[in-house]
C-alpha cells in the first residue's frame, strides 16, 4: 500500500505584496506632510551687465537700521530693544504719524480710493544680523517686521472699506501697498560677535 504524500499548503505571496502596497498607501495618504513656507520677500531684478555701480544716496531719516548681535541682541536704531517692542517702534518710523524731522519723509502720493495722501514712500528697514544669530531669533525679528506692515495696512483698510487688508480685492489691496509699501532690506550676515 502506497502512501499518499500530503500536500503542503503553499503561501500566496501576491497577497502579502498586496497588503504591503495597501498598508503603504494608507501611510501616505492619512500622514499630514509639512510643507515649507518662507518667507514673503520679492529679490530685487538682476543688474544688467551694462549698468555702473553706483551708491544710493539715501537721507539717514529715511533709513531704520535692525541689528540682530551674536547674543540676539536687537539694536533698533541707536537702541537695544526687546522683541516685544519692535513691532511698535517699526510702525511708529513706517507712519511718522507726527511728521517727526527724526523719521521718514511724507510725500504726497496720488493713491486710488483715497486720492491725495502723505505717505512715507521712501523709507527703509535695514535689517542685518551676526553670523552667530540664532536663526529663530532671525525668524522672530522677520514676523515682527510682517505685523507691523500687517498691522498698518489693516488699520487704514478697515477705516476705508470696513474689512481686513486680506478680504480687500486686488486693486484695493494695491491702494493700500500704495500708502504702506513694504521696503526691508537684507543686509549679507557678518562676523560681529564671537560666535562662529
């Protein structure tokens, strides 16, 4: 009498691949994925190859100098200030609400919905920092310069169309940025403290 050789049941590998591809795609679709956000700032356009270097002969009242020290220290103006006061003291310089002979210059600009307003169109923040800045201090600094200007074009937004800057359309939105442009500029970091 011959024995009957007993069949092993042989594993489906199709299947566990399938499971494996299931399972992968669950991950992907239910994991949230950070994305990264910078930060809004226009680069100037490229200098043309035929054009001379030549220095921008900008009045001091005009210019308001941040420095951020290898401590993160903050420097505002001829000032060490706390984080907490920037905001403020960048607003105060942006609209020069006094006409202070200190801060920037008013000029009048014709602006769309507003007509003939003063404004301080040429001013400029200056903002520099130290190799060894703590680059959350960097960021801290650069939202504090956004509220400012946020801040500023909320305030007249809402006094003359009753909503926030952001529910503007474009052109009222351009009429704003008319009255508040925002001007920062970015100095190259350099080696002031000891950090490295």
């Amino acid at each position: 009498m011959a024995r009957k050789k007993r069949k092993v049941p042989a594993m489906n590998a199709t299947s566990s691949a399938d499971i494996a591809f299931m399972l992968l795609i669950f991950f992907l679709i239910t994991t949230s994925m950070d994305t990264d956000k910078g930060l809004a700032r226009r680069l100037p356009p490229p200098v043309p190859k035929d054009q001379k270097s030549e220095d921008v002969d900008i009045k001091k009242r005009n210019l308001l100098a941040i420095l951020i020290n290898s401590n993160n220290q903050i420097l505002c103006g001829d000032q060490f200030i706390d984080i907490k006061q920037l905001k403020d003291r960048v607003k105060e310089f942006i609209d020069n609400p006094y006409n202070d002979e200190h801060k920037p210059e008013k000029i009048e600009v014709d602006v769309p919905f507003f007509g003939k307003q003063m404004v301080t169109k040429n001013h400029i923040i200056s903002l520099m920092n130290d190799r060894g800045t703590e680059y959350q201090a960097y960021i801290d600094v650069q939202n504090e310069l956004a509220k400012a200007y946020n801040e500023l074009r909320n305030d007249v937004s809402q006094k003359k169309f009753g909503k926030a800057f952001a529910d503007l359309d474009d052109d009222q939105q351009k009429a704003v940025q008319m009255i508040y442009p925002q001007k920062i500029s970015e100095a190259e970091p350099k080696n002031y403290g000891d950090k490295k």
